[in-house]
C-alpha cells in the first residue's frame, strides 16, 4: 500500500504506499514544505510540522529499544545469548517501524497537490456474478428490461486534508473524503450496457491517533458526516446522512475496526397521487437501518504474499445485514488481483433491502495492508 492510513480501517474502510518523502535535514523539509503550504501558513507552523514529519521517520527507522532489552533480558535464562535479545528487540522494532512508516509516508505527502491519498480500497473487478438482480426496483421505475446477472464493479475513494499542521493532538487532521462505488451492465447489450447504480459518498471527519499503545500497533480514532446518494429521482432515488465515531487498532500485518453510526431522520414523504411517481421531498427509505444495521465492523490481515479483508454489519432486531471478503495476490510490479464475495443486504443503495450473493474478480488498485 502507499498510506496505510489510520484511514483506511474504516472501510475500509479501516486505513496505498508511496516512498518516505523525508528530508535530510529541517532546513530541507521547510524548503520542501514552503511552496506547499497555505498562503497564511506561518513559518512557526511549517517548522512545527516538519520537526513532527522528521521525529516520525526517526521513529520509524527499526532501532533498539532500551526498555525492550531490558525487558528480554530480565525474563531470559541465564545462558541466554546476547545477539538473540537483541534481535528479538530488532524483531519488534521493525514490526512497529513498518505501520508508522507508512503513517509518515501519508503525512509527508498529504499536501502534495500531485499525489491522490487513498481513503477506502480502490479496486476494478471486470466480471463480478450476481446470483439475485434487483429487477423489481427497476421495474417500479419504468425500466422493463432485465437486470444481468452479470457485471462489472469498481470502487473510487481518495481523501484531502482541510487542516495544515497538528490542531488538537500530534498527527491529527480534518479531511474530505469522497467514494464513488459503481455497477455497470457492460455485458448486457440489450439496454445499451449502461452503468446500473453509482453511489456517491462525500464525507468530513477528524482523525487522530489515540495516546495509548498496546503490542507493536496503534489506536486510531474518527469523528465524521456523511451523506451518501446514488444521484437518481422518483422511483430510484435512495439516499442517508449519518454521523458515525470509529475506533480503529493498526499493527503491522493486521488491522480492526467498528464503526457505529446515527442516521439523520428526514420527513416523511407524502402519498404520491395515483398514477403519479413519489414526491421528490422527503426519505426515500425510511426503513434503510432495518437492512443496513447501526454500525459496521471491518478488518484486514496479510498473511505472506496474500492480504485478505472482511466487512461485516449486522441489525440485531432483524437479523438482516452483510458480509464482504477480499483476497489480494501479487501479479506483477505493483499490479495486485483481487476477488472479492459479498452476501447479504445493501451492496449497494438502490439494492438495500435486496438479498444476494456476488462473487467477482479483477485488480485491486490501493490495498488496505
């Protein structure tokens, strides 16, 4: 990955990795940072933040941990060698090193206006088979030919930065993220292979690192809006707005999340003439948390050359909610493939109280590991 981002746990979207853009000395970094900045940066504020980017690649870099031999050698027997405490210590410094490495690739490229940080996974699965085409909510809407089963999938999702420098606590920030989660028909020649469903899922949340450790990992923490819509009317239109806090655990090949959510009531729509399309005013689907649950857990962990993902949302009162499995493998350079399966309620908006199985493959593009 470039960034493994605090971010991209939550949803996951959870925590894309590019090189360390560390300057070798303060005096570099500033001048790096300068044509960067806002225009009403002050100096003091570059200077703090490049002093912050320069200690976390410090921290980075695996070195001993003097409390860590301490440690090793307070519980080793008494034969025990020294060069094995000290690469136990070497063992667990790297473990540490590789997460909040990747933390300080994203802060040191963050307010690069050339590079794009990933928020959620980004990925393009060609053919994806859906066992359960939701033809009903098409039908309602006007639209007499049939859905395929089959169809290609791609997923968007970058995030921007709205703060410079530390506000509340080291390495926080406020960001605007923005997915964009699309199914298109392009095998189905019959109604033009049109795109079937975009959603659109703009967002504003703060971010911060929790001041606790435990293991070799950290804790992470967000507070966030998000409206999220599919951008269709009448008949099609779907759409909520929801606050959701997040708490979110990183180690070095593994990563958990939850993220509980509030949706925002909107009115209540009122009874359409007979023969006449819904109101444009007022909720498309009262009953969305029926289907969608109040909170959503997400988790990833790479094992060798695989890093496997998994989404899972749950409402208890009814019993619906979904599942999602991902298992990313190398192909060549930083090319990654991907198959992915999903079972259960809303995959997507226009599908939210529609039931299926998909099951696709294709390329992953930003991994969350």
């Amino acid at each position: 990955m470039t960034h493994l981002t605090a971010s991209r746990w939550l949803g996951f979207g959870l925590l894309l990795a590019a090189p360390l853009a560390h300057a070798a000395t303060l005096d570099d970094c500033i001048n790096q940072e300068l044509p960067r900045a806002p225009a009403d940066a002050t100096l003091a504020s570059i200077k703090a933040r490049c002093q912050s980017l320069q200690q976390q690649a410090d921290v980075a870099l695996p070195k001993l941990d003097k409390a860590c031999l301490a440690r090793e050698a307070k519980k080793a027997p008494g034969d025990a060698q020294a060069g094995d405490l000290i690469a136990a210590c070497q063992s667990d410094a790297k473990q540490q090193s590789m997460f909040l490495e990747r933390m300080a690739a994203e802060r040191a490229t963050e307010n690069n206006p050339f590079v794009l940080t990933p928020h959620r996974l980004n990925y393009i699965l060609p053919y994806t088979y859906n066992n359960n085409p939701n033809q009903q909510a098409y039908t309602a809407g006007g639209e007499s030919a049939p859905i395929d089963n089959a169809e290609a999938k791609l997923q968007l999702s970058v995030k921007v930065p709205l703060s410079y420098g530390d506000l509340l606590t080291a390495n926080d920030a406020i960001y605007f993220g923005f997915t964009l989660k699309s199914f298109w028909q392009v095998y189905n020649h019959d109604i033009s292979a049109p795109f079937r469903e975009t959603n659109y899922r703009p967002e504003v949340f703060y971010q911060a690192p929790l001041p606790f450790r435990s293991g070799n990992g950290m804790w992470l923490g967000r507070i966030g809006l998000e409206h999220e819509s599919n951008g269709r009317s009448q008949f099609l239109s779907r759409s909520w707005n929801r606050a959701y806090i997040t708490l979110g655990y990183a180690a070095d090949n593994w990563l958990l999340g939850i993220q509980p959510w509030y949706r925002f009531k909107e009115d209540k729509k009122e009874d359409p003439q007979p023969g006449q399309p819904p109101a444009s005013k007022g909720d498309d689907n009262p009953d969305i948390l029926d289907y969608m649950g109040h909170y959503e857990i997400t988790g990833a962990y790479k094992y060798r050359k695989l890093d496997f993902t998994g989404m899972f949302r749950r409402n208890f009162s009814t019993g619906k909610g979904a599942h999602e499995i991902g298992v990313t493998f190398p192909l060549w350079g930083r090319l990654k493939g991907y198959t992915q399966y999903f079972d259960g309620y809303g995959e997507s908006l226009i599908d939210y109280n529609n039931k299926n199985q998909r099951i696709g493959i294709g390329f992953l593009l930003t991994d969350a590991l």
